[in-house]
C-alpha cells in the first residue's frame, strides 16, 4: 500500500519543523519529523492500526489517527493507498481539527 501525503499535511508538517527548528534546535526538529514518517511506515502494512478520528466521523470518510509524541497523523484509506490528512498538535483544543478556517501560516 502506498503513502501519500495532502498538501495540507505536507504544509502542518513543515511549520512542526520550522517551530521546533527556532524553538529547539536543527537536530530536535529532524527527530520530531523522523519519529512521524517513521509512524506512517506501519500504515504500508497495517492501514486500519490507527483508531478512529471520532471528531471527524461526521465526514464518514473512515478518519483514524496515529498518536506521535504531541502529535496526531490523521489518514483514510483511499484507492490509491493511505492519505495522510493532517499532522495536528493535541497541545490545541480538539474541536480545532474540524475549524474549515485553520490552514497552515505561510
């Protein structure tokens, strides 16, 4: 099975790199980005391991999630493979994954 990433996920993970990258340092950063693609690894194998977004039912697209240090990899299965959604911080409130005005910063 293969991994894709959205755009969207793409976006979230840069900014995760970027902040942890002024906040913490090059080699924090890279670790924090390293443990998240090594997590979607798992998926090529075992797609339905992660458990079920359940704020996000209400798109009844089968959302399941991965939960990565401070970090929640939100995918579904597709025809293709696995998409990736969204990369979110459970630092936030959790209603915010389903706020259509949250985008990355650029």
């Amino acid at each position: 099975m293969k991994i894709i990433w959205s755009d969207f996920a793409a976006d979230m993970l840069k900014e995760i790199f970027i902040y942890h990258k002024e906040i913490a340092g090059n080699n924090i950063a890279r670790r924090i980005l390293t443990m998240i693609f090594n997590a979607t690894r798992q998926l090529k194998q075992h797609p339905n391991s992660g458990q079920i977004e359940s704020a996000l039912e209400i798109l009844k697209e089968g959302h399941r999630y991965l939960v990565v240090g401070n970090y929640k990899v939100v995918y579904k299965k597709v025809r293709e493979g696995v998409l990736i959604t969204d990369i979110f911080d459970t630092r936030q409130n959790p209603s915010k994954i389903n706020n259509p005005e949250r985008k990355p910063s650029k």
